[in-house]
C-alpha cells in the first residue's frame, strides 16, 4: 500500500478516530519527565512508513509502552518528508527514506508496504540494524522468523540489539496474529488438526485512505449521491465485499493463503488444516473472525473457556444471558484481543470441536503492537 496523504492533525468526526489515542494515556498523573522513556542506554529507533495508520499507530504504541530509545528517526516517501510530527512532547521533522537512513539505528520499525520493505530491509539489516517488517515480503522466507511474542517467542532466540548483528523479524498478517492469540493457547492443549476460519476485516487493514474512503461513502450514501470508489472498486458503505487481495488459481485470495501458511509457520506444524474465507465489511478499524476448530484430542468448551481466560493478551467476553459478546467496537484502540461464542461445534461427534468468535484492533495488536512487543524482545 501507498502512504496515504493525510495530514497528522486534522479531526474526524468518528466516534472512534483512527488517529493515535492521547499521549500518556496510561498514567496522566504521573509527572511528564517519569513517562518520557528517552535514555541514553535505550537503542535508536526508526520508524519507517511513520505517515500512514500503522506508523502513526507505532508512535502511540511506543509511547503508551514507555520503550526506551536514545532517538528516534521519522522516515516517510518523499512526498511526506518535511512535516512535523510531535513525539513524547519533542517535534521531529520526517525525513525521506533514503539508503543511508539506517548508519547507526539499532531497530527499524517497518510498515510502508511490501515493495519498501523488500528495497530497504536488507539494506538496514547489512548496516547492523535489527528490521521488525510489518509487510509480507519476507514472512514466508526460510530464516526469516514469524513472530507473535505470545505465541512463538523461541523463534527470534538469539537475536538481539547491541549483539552488532542486523537481523529481518517479521511481522505476522492482522488476521493471523489476531486468530492465533485465541486459537494457540487451545491448540497447546488439544492439539488443533484443522481450522475453519472466516473473517470480517476492517478498513483499517487497507490503510488510512481506505478508513477515510468509508467514511466519505457512508456520508454519501446517506445524502443520496454515488459512493466516491477510489481505494476499492465496489461500494464498501452499507456493503460489504469479498477481500480485495488478488485471487489465486486455487481460488483462495492471497489474504486466505496468509492464514493458511503463517500459521502453519507460526505453529511450526506443516500437517494442521486450514482453510479460510476473508471479507471486508465496513467497520473503522478492528477485525473481527469466526474460528472452527477440531482438536486431536477432546476439549470441552468450559475447559476452553478457563484457558482463554488465561491466556496473555486475551479478554474473554462470553456472557450469553445478556447476548453480550466481543465486537470491532469494543476492541477497537484496546491491546487485547477478545474472544467469545465459545461454544461446543454441535456437528462433531464429543468433545472434538469448538467455534470462538475472535476480535481484535487490526492496527494495534494485529500491527503496530506486536511489532513493538517484538523490539521490545530484542532489548
């Protein structure tokens, strides 16, 4: 995806804005210079692709998570280079990426689209810096680990800041790393064989213009005038539309294939089953799936619910008195994902199947905060 032009200060109207949540939400009363993590034996950062929704995401996740830094470079395309951005109360200049924007910056926070990543990633990594690339160009590449810190830690070992060493981590897919945060700590138990997973994606997932084309359409629609399709071709207001990753000759998109072998990577098992069908409907920025699974060996549904409910990173809201179960709405600008519906799969014959139905904030916990849990694991 392009960087999308939009400027770093203007306002929606939305009840949930895609713009990064307050600075310092975590602890407004703490004095200012406790939260401001800037230290001399922190690593320098870059985040490149700083302008779109995910890199505006990374700066709010950073600072929400008080990461260390000694200083941190702001790299977008050129047509963005020269706005300013204010970052823990100090303004920075975004500057144009460039070769040489990588001597002396320890981590790379990648999120610009495939083409920039593929261009610059090595080129950082061959100058010592450790690359944490939220793109699909390397995920599926031999040597590359695909990580989600809950998940699958033990593939980055070894790997760490100051060793000297540059290094590429990648990212795992929004809708991979939000099913596995649910499906992983029942398939540590019961061991998953196959998983039918269909999904409900947000805008967010197509980046900041794509969020903004939703919301033009939907004012549109509503004043009774044809719907501006730029980003997509069909409409996406009061609409909702099979994902617009191209269509592989198997017929699965490239989105489905995503989940089928990042998982299959993520959990280190080339034999689990997976098949998925990806839509887009018109939600802001959280996406939400329903999961199938079929274990190896019987797991109960009261037995999946305690697991769930320990598990990091992981909300359970499974309340079926009151129909009250996760929603995009609900996670949306929140790290944890959550899971409901949890429920026995009544066409298994015992204890062999459970449907969830899985939420979580695409550009937080499916991007911008997995990527910096990551660098938070390389300290």
């Amino acid at each position: 995806m392009k960087l999308p032009s939009l400027s770093l200060h203007h306002h929606h109207h939305l009840s949930t804005p895609f713009h990064p949540a307050p600075r310092f939400t975590r602890t407004p009363d703490a004095p200012l210079a406790v939260r401001m993590s800037l230290r001399d034996d922190g690593p320098s950062i870059a985040v490149v692709g700083v302008t779109g929704a995910v890199g505006q995401e990374f700066l709010s996740v950073l600072s929400d998570r008080d990461f260390p830094y000694k200083s941190i470079k702001l790299l977008a395309s050129k047509r963005s280079a020269g706005k300013k951005v204010t970052y823990e109360n100090r303004d920075y200049t975004v500057e144009e990426l460039t070769e040489d924007s990588f001597d002396d910056i320890d981590i790379a926070l990648f999120s610009a689209g495939g083409s920039i990543s593929k261009k610059f990633g090595p080129i950082a990594v061959d100058k010592g810096t450790i690359v944490v690339d939220n793109s699909s160009a390397f995920r599926m590449d031999d040597g590359v680990p695909l990580v989600i810190p809950e998940v699958n830690p033990e593939a980055m070992d070894g790997i760490k800041v100051k060793s000297g060493k540059g290094a590429l981590i990648a990212n795992p897919n929004c809708s991979t790393i939000i099913c596995l945060m649910a499906a992983t700590p029942l398939h540590r138990r019961a061991k998953v064989t196959r998983m039918v997973v269909s999904t409900y994606q947000a805008a967010s997932g197509a980046g900041a213009a794509a969020m903004e084309e939703l919301e033009l359409q939907t004012r549109e629609v509503l004043e009774g005038k044809q719907p501006t399709c730029n980003i997509f071709k069909t409409q996406y207001a009061f609409n909702l539309f099979s994902h617009n990753a191209p269509v592989l000759s198997n017929g699965y998109n490239e989105e489905e294939m995503k989940l089928v072998k990042e998982t299959r990577k993520i959990w280190n098992n080339n034999t689990v089953k997976v098949t998925a069908t990806c839509i887009r409907v018109p939600v802001m920025r959280a996406h939400a799936e329903s999961v199938n699974l079929q274990f190896e060996t019987p797991l109960d549904e009261d037995t999946a619910r305690e697991i769930l409910k320990n598990a990091p990173g992981v909300v359970v809201i499974d309340d079926r008195e009151a129909n009250n179960f996760p929603t995009p709405l609900v996670v949306s600008n929140k790290d944890d994902v959550a899971v409901g519906r949890i429920r026995q799969d009544v066409s298994q014959d015992g204890n062999y199947g459970l449907d969830i139905f899985v939420c979580g904030d695409q550009i937080r916990k499916g991007a911008a905060l997995n990527a910096v849990q990551i660098a938070e694991m390389l300290l």
